[in-house]
C-alpha cells in the first residue's frame, strides 16, 4: 500500500456508505409511492426495484471515478473533504434523477390506466346491455316508415302499408307486411 491507498480507500468507503443509504431509501419507500398506480403491490416492488438497481450502479460508478482521479501526492484533508462534498452533491443529483424517472413512471401507468378506463367506457357504450327487441332490430326502417312487428288487420287503412302502384297514376294499393 502506497501513501495515497489510505485517503482513496477511505473517500471510496465514505461514498459507498452514502450510495448504499440512499439506495435503500429509495428502494424502501418507493414502492409506496408506485403502489397508488400499480394495482399489484409486487409490480411495484419489481419496478422500483429496477430503479434502485439503477441508482446503485450509476452512483457507485461515480464513487469509484471520484475517489480514483486527480490523487497527486498526498492528499490533504481539505481535499478529502471536497470529494467527499462532490460526492453528497453528485448523490443528490442522482437521487433527484431517480425521483424523476419514479414520477415519469408513476404518470406514465396513470395515464395508460386513464387511456384504459376511457376505452372500456366507450366499449361499454357501443354493446348493450339488453338484446335488441323486436321492434328496434331495424330502427332505421322504423324511422323511414317501414313496417315492424305484426301485420295490421286491414293493410288498406294502414297508411304506412300504402305505396303507389305505378308511378304517375296516383292510385294506392296496400303492399303486404314483411
């Protein structure tokens, strides 16, 4: 071990502390958060998991760069203590980033749940909840004056059931019932 070993690994283990409690605030109390969009509690775990995984890699990663570079001789105090602060600051940036990708998330499944919600609305809308009756089956035919349901008794005094003849003559004649 060389003179600059014990400041470097003592900033890497400084920083890994940080990056381990903040993984595992956000890994603890994230699924709280995700569990009001995600109808499973286990998707949620499973999501938030994959985002704290994330966060741990990327944060440790930095940890390693910073306590690696720029070690020129010995390292004062001071010098520790400003990585150390890099270190806080660069954790709080990734724990913002991390919030941000849990609230894109979160939006994300909310909207796609809205959108869902819309779709069995209008499905609803389109089938009904009854069969047709009889007389509606054709509703179009209904509403041009076409005949449904039974025959009338006299088709002559019908004046749905009366069409001309022949055109020009002006005649009426009763037409028989479908």
């Amino acid at each position: 071990m060389g003179t600059v070993d014990g400041p470097y690994l003592l900033v890497l283990f400084i920083g890994a502390v940080i990056v381990v409690v903040d993984g595992q605030l956000i890994f603890r109390n994230s699924p709280a958060y995700l569990d009001e969009v995600y109808q499973d509690p286990g998707r949620a775990r499973q999501v938030s998991g994959m985002v704290a995984v994330l966060f741990h890699l990327v944060m440790l990663g930095l940890v390693a760069l910073i306590a690696s570079i720029g070690w020129d001789g010995y390292p004062t105090p001071q010098g520790m203590v400003a990585r150390v602060g890099v270190l806080l600051l660069l954790t709080a940036v990734g724990h913002a980033a991390t919030i941000g990708i849990l609230s894109r998330l979160r939006e994300q499944q909310l909207s796609t749940e809205i959108a869902e919600s819309q779709i069995a609305v209008t499905k609803r809308r389109d089938v009904p909840d009854e069969p047709p009756r009889e007389e509606s089956e054709r509703p179009y035919e209904a509403a041009q004056g076409a005949v449904t349901g039974p025959p009338p008794e006299d088709p002559a005094s019908d004046p749905t059931m009366r069409t001309p003849r022949v055109a020009g003559r002006g005649r009426w004649t009763a037409r028989r019932a479908r």
